[in-house]
C-alpha cells in the first residue's frame, strides 16, 4: 500500500512552534513533499525531502528518516495565517511525471 | 509567473449529465495530473500524462476520461455524473525533475 497516516487536527497559539508528524509505507517511496491548503484553496506546495536529515525554508522545515518511514513539517513563529490543512505527500520515483499520494491530512488551527 | 488555469471554476450539473473541465498548464511544464477532493478529504489521484500520453491512472471511474492536447491543455469528460462525484477537481502540472507540483485553483463541480 501507499498510505500515509498524520494527526487528523492539531492545535497551536501565535508565535508558538509546531511540529506536523507522518509516517508512510515503503514500498515504492521514494521522496516526501509537503503541500499547504486552505479552505477552498488549491494545495500548494512547501518542501521536498529526498534524503534524510532536514530541509529549512524560511519559518517552514521538513525531515525525513528513511529507515523510519517517517517525516514531519515544522512550523516556527506561528501566524494567523498559517491556519489550513497540511498534506504530507510521497513520489514513487525520481522522474518529473511521478504522480503525489497524499495523506489524511492535518488541520492545524492557530489562536491568538 | 503563470500559473496552472482551470475552468471553469464553479459548475452545477444534475444527474446523469456530462462535464468537461479544462486545464492548462504552466507552459514548458510537461506533466499534467487531475485530482478529484472531496469534502475534508485529501486529493485523490485520477489520471496523468506525460508529453501527451497518459502516464499512469489511479482510482478513476470508467464514467470518466481525458486527454491532452497538442497544445498541452488537458480535459477531464465526466458522463452519468452521480452525486458523489460532487468534489473539487484540481489539475496540477510540473516540468520533468520538478519536485514541487503546482495545482490550479480548481473546478468545484456540484451534482444535483
């Protein structure tokens, strides 16, 4: 199978720093990516890991540990406007015409 | 920058009619994908083409087809519509090695 799993909701103020988990099955995988979507918006995308360790792009970072299956999405000085739902997403190969399967999904929700 | 357009945006139908969305891609961009998003779901993968051939298909019900044309527009046809394929309907488009994909705004397509 190709599923991967994550928090269906998580919670955080302003300011504050959170941390987006989720785990995926091997077969075929081959890279994890990282979409932002908000209600009724397009997915867009945020950051790709192919190889383990940490990818660090302004307020957002992603990780990836192969030998775990596992990655997850860090969000830092956290923003009214970072509230949406956050995709985790896995390619099967290294071509341009690899097709994303996504995850469950998680609704991050931030307060003041 | 151009980015991935999609029409229409909204379209209401009634049961057992026929749909066609459109998608155009970002140009030079070789890869085309349509996905179908249900109400809180994650994106579901339908079809893809590379250079104008399909590439691979997910879960996409024989009700449905598509195509890209010479000039890289993409259409998704959808006959016998039901109910359940009310959903948001997104074309993505990458260029070969390209990791992030980028999604058009989407057709939210409402079967009555």
């Amino acid at each position: 199978g190709q599923s991967l799993e994550q928090p269906s909701e998580v919670t955080a103020v302003e300011g504050a720093i959170v941390q987006i988990n989720c785990t995926y099955q091997t077969s075929g995988f081959y890279g994890l990516s990282w979409y932002q979507q908000h209600d009724g918006g397009a997915p867009t995308f945020l950051s790709y890991n192919a190889l383990d360790g940490l990818e660090e792009t302004g307020r957002f970072s992603s990780f990836l540990s192969r030998s775990d299956s596992y990655g997850y999405l860090l969000l830092q000085e956290l923003q009214m406007k970072d509230s949406a739902s956050y995709f985790c997403a896995r390619t099967g190969g290294n071509t341009g015409f690899q097709k994303l399967v996504f995850g469950t999904g998680t609704r991050l929700l931030v307060s003041p | 920058a151009a980015g991935v357009i999609q029409s229409p945006r909204h379209l209401i139908k009634e049961k057992r009619e026929t749909a066609t969305l459109k998608c155009y891609p970002i140009p030079r961009h070789d890869t085309v994908y349509w996905y179908q998003q249900g109400p809180g779901q994650d994106p579901q993968f339908l079809i893809s083409f590379y250079e104008k051939m399909q590439s691979d298909k997910g879960s996409i019900p024989d009700r449905f087809s598509a195509q890209q044309f010479s000039d890289y527009h993409s259409e998704l046809n959808m006959s016998s519509l039901e109910l359940g394929d009310s959903a948001l309907y997104f074309c993505a488009s990458s260029a070969g090695g390209d990791y992030g994909y980028t999604f058009g705004s989407g057709t939210r397509l409402t079967v009555v």
